[in-house]
C-alpha cells in the first residue's frame, strides 16, 4: 500500500474516532453538557470526552484564558500526542472577548498554541459546537487540520511567545 493511499485511511479512521479533553476556563463549560448529552449526542459522531491528555486527541479551549491558565494549557497541549488538534469557543480565545482592556487575558490563543478550528459568539451555542466538531472532521479528511505539525514546524517562535507572556526575560527564568 502506498504512503498516501495509507494516510487517506489514517485520516478517515482518525475522524470517525476523535477523543476530547475539555479545559473549561470560563463560560463556555456551560455549553458543553448539551453537546454531550441526548438532544445533540456528540458521540454519534464518534466523539467522546477523555480524563487524560495522552488519551486525547482533540484539546477544547472554552472561554477565556489568563497568563496562569495559558501555562497550564500549553503543558496540557504537550503531553498530547499527535495528531492532535485544538477547538477555541468564543470571542475570548479570539480576542480577548468582554476581557480584551485585561493586562492578565489572553488575547489571542493562536500566538501560543494552532488552533485548528475557532467557534466565535459569546457563548456560542451547542449547534456551533457541534458545527465546529464537524468542521474538525471535514479538516482532518481533507488533510488540513495539521496545526501540531506546524507547532513543530515554528516550536521556537511559539516558545517564545508563551516566554513573553509568562514574563520570562531570555536567559533569565528558563526552569520556571
């Protein structure tokens, strides 16, 4: 079998088995029950929720993020292998949202991190949600959710915009 006949069913097979781990870090944890409960049935799609990041493959960012929490959703991102990808929910990974004058909010999340899919609104709804899902989906089947390839590809320079944000100097602070 050749190599792209092979990563066509890879992507196929990866799509119809995606494993989430949710960081709930403002209201967007709110819409996510819905999601997974009857009414919209996200594991219907092959999606489910995880306890761990080395069982993940999908990392959901739901609200807003603070320089604290951004180093801990970088740590999370890390241990998760690849392929993986990440979903943003609301206006506050985008932007900053309702916090966009806070010293201590993240602006936008894509500086730290690829995000592979943005679901925008304040909150958005379960219907966007499970809009997002399936754009992941289509992405992954058609090759172009590849955002960890391109961590890889640019880790120095996402390095050092997670260092400036946590308030490293260069060559100060390097083992906090």
């Amino acid at each position: 079998m050749r190599y792209e006949e092979w990563n066509k069913i890879s992507r196929i097979a990866s799509r119809k088995s995606l494993w989430m781990l949710h960081f709930c870090t403002g209201c967007g944890a709110v819409e996510l029950p819905p999601v997974m409960t009857s009414r919209y049935d996200m594991e219907r799609f092959g999606m489910g929720p995880m306890a761990t990041p080395r069982q993940a493959d999908v990392l959901l960012i739901t609200g807003y993020l603070t320089v604290k929490t951004l180093k801990r959703v970088v740590n999370v991102y890390e241990q998760m292998q690849s392929p993986k990808y990440v979903i943003s929910f609301g206006s506050c990974p985008i932007n900053g949202g309702m916090y966009w004058d806070s010293y201590n909010t993240v602006k936008r999340l894509d500086r730290y991190l690829p995000v592979d899919v943005y679901v925008g609104g304040c909150m958005p709804r379960p219907e966007g949600v499970m809009n997002a899902f399936l754009e992941l989906m289509k992405l992954i089947d058609e090759g172009k959710a590849r955002g960890w390839e391109k961590y890889q590809k640019y880790y120095e320079q996402y390095k050092r915009n997670q260092k400036m944000a946590f308030g490293f100097e260069r060559g100060k602070n390097e083992g906090d």
